[in-house]
C-alpha cells in the first residue's frame, strides 16, 4: 500500500517542459491531477502551435517570474492555448517579437465550488496585430485576476469573465492603433481595467448584471475613444475614463445604476463626452472637459436624490444636463441636483429637470454665452448666474404646477438679457439681478 501512495504522488507532482527551435512546430500536453507544472519555449518558430491542458488543482501552466519556466513563443503566426479546470491554477505566457500570434488562456472553477477557485492569468505579447484573449468562468475566491500585456501596434485584446466572484481584469497596451475589449457578465465584486498610451486605440469594458462593479479606462494620445457600459443589475458601481489628447470620444452607460457613479474627464480638443444613467437613484454623474468645441451629455432616468456635476474650461463648447424624477410606480420627491460650469466665450448650457425639489446651479464666465433651463415641477430651485461678460442670455422656464419654485438670475457685464417664465402654481418667486 505504501508503494502505491508514492506512486500516485509522483504522477501528481509531474512537471512538463518542451523546447522547440524550428518551424511549423506543435507541442500538446495534458495533465490531470494537482500540483503539476508545464513550461514550453518555441525560439524561431513560424506556424507553430503550443495546447497545454491542465485539470485539477494548484496546477501552474508557466511562470511569470521566469523566462526558463515560462510558456513561451519568440514566434510568428503562431498560437498559444491554455486550458484549465477547477481551482487555484495559475497560467502564464508570453508572445515576444513576432507578428500575428495569437494567444488564449481559459480558465474555469470546478461546479460546485464556493470560495475556492482563486484563478490567475497572464498574457504578454510584444509585436504587432497579435490577438489576446483570456476567459475566466464559473470561479469564486479574493483573487481571480486575468492580465493581459500588449507593446506594439495593431493588437487586439480580449477579456471575458462570466459568474465569478470577486474578479479582475487588467489591459496595458502602448504604442498605436490598438484596441481592448473586455466583457464581464453575471458577476459580483468585480473590477475591469484598460491603460492605453498613443494614437488611433480604442478601448471598451462591458459589464452585465454584476453588482458593485469597477471600471476604469486612461487612454493618452489622439483620436482615441472609450467605451464604459455597465447594464443590468449594476448597484453600487463604478465607471472612470479619462482621456487627454484631441478629438477623443467618451461614453459611460449604466443601467438600473442604483448608487452608482460616472466619472468622465477629457483634455484636449473637439472632444464629446456622454453619460447616460438610467434607473439612476442615489448617483452621481460627473464630467470634466477642456479645450474648445467641446460637447457634454449627461443623463439621467427616473432618478432619485442623484447628481450632475459638469465643468468646460475652453470656448464655442456646449453641456446638455437632462433629470428626470422617480417612475409613475415610484412616487416622492426626486430631489435631483445639476451644477453645471463653463469658462469661455460662445459656451452653451442646455438643461431640463422634471420632479419635485430639484436643485439646478448654472455659472457661465465669459461673453456671448447662453443658458436655457427648464424645469416642470415644484418646489424647485434654480441659481443660474453669468459673471464680467457681455451679450449674454440667460432662459428659465419653470413651469407644470410650478408651485413654490424659486428662479435667482444674477448677470454682471453689459448688453444682457434674462427671461423667467413661471406658469401653472402658486407661491413662485422670481430675483433677477443685472449689474
């Protein structure tokens, strides 16, 4: 019996390594068990292929803290692929130098595992219009982490997480004309990040039906653009991009974004950023841009106690704030806040707010600026004030039972006008101040 033991041991601590030099070269290898180890290098390779398969637990596919354990390719149009199942396995590869690798790892938990998957991926390729892709399935634990590194141009990257818990994807590419696409459904505790340096990326994080979810994108350079959708059941998430170079694009969606926050910051010129919350109690919304020509959309949808807050340093650029309160099966008060910033000259602000006890700060410094404000509702407030400028127009309508609203327009500059209409309530009040 003693024999046997050591002998089941041993098949379970094996350990695999190949190297290869030519080209049109494959390497398979299969290990089913715990606590084994695969390390496979292709040097010089063309049309190569490496498949590793991993099932059972602790098992390790290649190191990321050494080149000799490593997978590794210094390869071209070649493939990569991982395979592994059940929980606390760890994959690392790496793609150097060549051009149209392509490389997979996919990582899923056990059925019927709670806590214990702890999974963590790593793919690096350097080298131009490879393909990237790491999936995770079906795993629980503090740690599961997919990491995915490109240096060169024209890669792509993909993500994919789908019913983990406590999850978190990273993206790094440099250089130009790359794209990153990671998606994550049906999770919870989960984090998404994309970092891109130079011209012509594009990047997207999508994350569906997973509660308190993170998602960042930092993109620097031009002609970039960004995409943060969080949709679903999304509570108490988080959505940042940031963005500094010309004639970028941004966009964060959140639905049924319950205490849930949008952080867009953009730098630079002929920018458009958007935001859209739907479902959108207790939120907050927040875009900051600079430059000129600018565009900034913030929405949100039957919303409760949620905040805009929008700021343009620059010229001719224009924000469009849109609240609107709870749903019909939803009463109360909505008790909405926008505030709303911009400096410059030939700025526009556009706003509407519908519901009950909202608040709306409007301040525009410079000349031939304008506000148009709207709110249906009462017991609403609005402050919307023009400082040392000239020709400029400020438009307030409050108006469907317009009932204890209060309208406060302050102007300083010269050649100014302001109109406030207030029409169906009682109990309204109207200060304007010109100086």
């Amino acid at each position: 019996m003693q024999a046997r033991k050591s002998l089941i041991a041993l098949a379970v601590l094996a350990s695999l390594s190949g190297t290869a030099f030519a080209g049109n070269g494959t390497v398979t290898t299969y290990q089913n068990g715990s606590d084994n180890g695969t390390s496979v290098s292709q040097v010089g390779s063309t049309n190569s292929n490496v498949n590793v398969t991993q099932t059972g637990r602790n098992n390790t596919a290649g190191n990321v803290n050494e080149r000799n354990g490593a997978l590794y390719q210094a390869s071209a149009d070649s493939t990569l692929t991982v395979l592994q199942n059940n929980a606390y396995n760890t994959a690392a590869a790496s793609q150097n130098g060549g051009v149209r690798n392509e490389g997979t790892i996919s990582q899923t938990g056990k059925a019927g595992n709670s806590s214990n998957d702890k999974q963590k991926a790593t793919l690096t390729q350097s080298g131009s219009w490879n393909t990237g892709t790491i999936i995770q399935n079906a795993n629980s634990g503090t740690t599961n982490a997919a990491t995915l590194g490109q240096n060169g141009t024209g890669n792509n990257a993909l993500l994919i997480q789908e019913n983990n818990t406590r999850a978190a994807t990273t993206v790094n590419q440099y250089n130009n004309n790359n794209q990153a696409w990671t998606t994550q459904r049906n999770n919870t505790d989960i984090k998404a990040t994309v970092t891109q340096s130079g011209n012509n990326n594009a990047g997207s994080v999508s994350q569906t039906d997973s509660l308190r979810s993170e998602a960042t994108i930092t993109q620097e350079g031009n002609y970039n653009k960004a995409w943060a959708n969080q949709i679903g059941n999304t509570q108490d998430s988080r959505a940042t991009i940031y963005q500094n170079g010309t004639d970028n694009s941004g966009t964060v969606t959140q639905n049924w974004s319950w205490n849930s926050g949008a952080n867009l910051t953009q730098r630079g010129n002929s920018n458009v950023g958007t935001v859209n919350q739907n479902d959108a109690d207790y939120s907050n919304a927040y875009l900051t841009q600079s430059g000129s020509n600018n565009t900034g959309a913030l929405n949100q949808d039957k919303a409760d106690s949620s905040t805009i807050t929008a700021s343009q340093d620059g010229n001719y650029n224009q924000i469009v704030a849109n609240q609107t309160g709870p749903y019909g099966g939803n009463p109360g008060d909505s008790k909405l806040t926008a505030s709303i910033k911009q400096t410059g000259t030939g700025n526009k602000i556009l706003s509407n707010q519908t519901g009950s006890k909202n608040q709306l700060i409007s301040t525009q410094e410079g000349n031939e600026n304008r506000i148009t404000s709207n709110q249906a509702g009462y017991d609403n407030d609005a402050y919307l004030t023009q400082k040392s400028g000239g020709y400029n127009v400020i438009d307030l309508t409050q108006t469907n039972t317009a009932a204890l609203n209060v309208a406060n327009v302050t102007q300083s500059g010269s050649y100014l006008t302001a109109n406030v209409t207030q029409t169906g309530g009682t109990s309204n009040t109207a200060v304007i101040n010109q100086r």
